[in-house]
C-alpha cells in the first residue's frame, strides 16, 4: 500500500466517522422536533378532555408533557429574549393590577350568587334526561379515543428512542473500529 491510497483510506476513515455523527444528530433533532409536536396536541387534547370533564363535572389529574429548555436546547441556554427583560420591568407594576383583579373576582361571585327566578322549572322531562345521557356517552367516548391517540403517539415516541438508543449503540461501536484503524493507518 502506497501513500496516496493510504491517505485515500484516512480520508474515507473520517468522512465515514463524520457522516455517521451527522446522521446521528439528525435523527436525535428530528426525534426533538417530534416531541415538541407530541407535546403540543397532548396539550391541545388536554384542553379538549378538559372541557369535557367540565361538562360531565369530572375533576381529573391530566399528565402534560414538559419540555425542559435548558437539556432540549442547550444551544439556547444563553440567549435573553426582550419578554424576560419586560418581564422584569412588569414585576414592579403587578401589585396594583392584582387588587384590581380581585375586585373582578368579587363581582363574578355575586353576580353567580343571585337566586333563579320564580317559576324556573328544576326537574328535568324524561325527553332531557335521555338527551343527556346521550351526550354524556358521547363525551366520553370522545375522550376515551383522545386518550388512546394520545398514549399510541407517546408510545410511538417512546419507541422511537429506543430504537435511536440501540442505533447509537451500533454507531459507537462502528466509531470505535474506525478509530482503531485511524490509530494503525497513522
């Protein structure tokens, strides 16, 4: 083996060592990407199974997915955004606007405290109570299909990086024989 193959052989050595880094981190962003979109139409469907516990005056612990910026971007971990900083700002007006909210909140109370009116009928016909139990079924069959869509795509995810796991096993093993043989073309 001459030099200039030997040097062909340390150059497709490390092109092959980068592109598998590469490949490697795009798949890791890809699979960041994903779930940040896992996170959002669990949020959104949260939102939604909210509603529909309010509706049949269900009170239930809902899990959210959090994103935790600092180890999901460590690129972004030195930024400063203009809200932080108006944020800081506002810390020193907030006193003021919470008497004023609490105010509001009082009002709310005794608007909800007033009586119903004379003649208001409280008993519900058959005909009503039917119709209720018919939506009452229908929200939480809706509810029940937004909870397996959102376990199979958190599944799905799951999946997804054990998969990436055993691929970055395999990656580093190939890394370590490239390496090797870096180490003896030398």
């Amino acid at each position: 083996m001459n030099v200039s193959k030997k040097r062909k052989h340390l150059f497709l050595l490390e092109e092959f060592i980068y592109n598998s880094k590469l490949k490697f981190n795009n798949e890791v962003i890809e699979l960041r990407e994903l779930k940040k979109f896992i996170a959002s139409e669990v949020k959104e469907s949260n939102e939604i199974i909210r509603e529909i516990n309010k509706k049949l005056g269900i009170e239930e612990h809902l899990t959210e997915i959090l994103i935790d910026k600092e180890t999901e971007y460590p690129e972004s971990k030195l930024e400063i955004k203009e809200e932080e900083v108006e944020k800081d700002s506002k810390n020193k007006e907030e006193p003021a606007k919470e008497v004023k909210n609490k105010k509001e909140r009082q009002l709310l109370q005794v608007s909800a405290n007033i009586k119903n009116r004379k003649g208001y009928r409280l008993e519900k016909t058959e005909m009503e109570k039917m119709n209720d139990r018919i939506e009452e079924m229908k929200l939480k069959s809706k509810k029940k299909k937004l909870i397996e869509k959102m376990e199979k795509k958190i599944n799905d995810f799951d999946i997804g990086v054990v998969k990436l796991s055993n691929e970055k096993n395999i990656i580093e093993g190939d890394l370590m024989v490239a390496k090797m043989k870096l180490v003896t073309f030398y």
